[in-house]
C-alpha cells in the first residue's frame, strides 16, 4: 500500500512492506504532489516540487523512485507545464498520462488542466486533448 502522508510541512511519498513497517520513498526535500504505480509493482512515477511551496512556478519535476527511496529516472517536464493531481503509467511502462495546467500568467485566471502524454524515456510530451475544448 502507498501513501501520501505530512511531515512538517512537506508531503512525502510512503509505503507500508509486507511485514507492515513504513518506509518513506520521497525525502524531506520533495513536496509531492501525485504519483502512480509502475507497471512493474516495485517503483512509482512521482510529481513533486523541490521546495515547500508547491503553488509556485516555475513547474515541477517528474521521477521514478523505487519502494526503498532511490530515485531511478528524473523526467524534465517543459517550461510551461505543470503537473497536477492525476497521473496513469500506461501498462507498457514508457508513457504516462498526466493532468497538467500551464502557469497562470499565460491564461488568466481560472486556468484549466489538460491531459498531457509523458514519453519517460525521451522526454517527449504532448497535449492529449484541445486545450481549449473544455
């Protein structure tokens, strides 16, 4: 079982082992946003900002982290997007869809997120759906 849990003021990333110890997979330097399993059940795709204060731009940042905390893989998001509540590692394990809302300044208040779709080997996205078709 996975977990989003608060320490602080930080949101971390935890699961609990099949003798029902918790480990922490994200630091305390990760804020978390959201995450989904791999399909390889051992590792998760996990959005997360490097500071405390994650209603801030510039964007997050993706990564796979393993069960015991290593960080396997960084996935550079583009300057304009960040990722939000909502993610899906599709069952081959090189893409995943994630919900995502440009910075405020581009388009005003009351932005509104879009499905993007993560290459997460060549750090490739691309918009899902038409922004603009609501």
């Amino acid at each position: 079982m996975a977990f989003l849990g608060t320490i602080g003021n930080v949101v971390t990333l935890g699961v609990v082992q099949s003798d029902g110890e918790v480990t922490k997979v994200t630091g305390d330097a990760e804020y978390v946003i959201a995450f989904a399993w791999m399909p390889d059940a051992r590792s998760f795709l996990v959005a997360y900002d490097d500071t405390d204060r994650p209603d801030t731009f510039p964007p997050n940042r993706l990564a796979i982290w393993t069960l015991t905390g290593a960080r396997v893989r960084t996935v550079k998001l583009r300057a304009d997007l960040r990722a939000e509540d909502g993610m899906s590692v599709q069952p081959d394990g090189g893409t995943a869809v994630i919900a995502g809302t440009p910075p405020p300044a581009a388009v005003g208040f009351g932005a509104q997120s879009d499905l993007f779709l993560i290459d997460l080997y060549r750090r490739r996205q691309s918009a899902h759906s038409d922004p603009g078709s609501g």
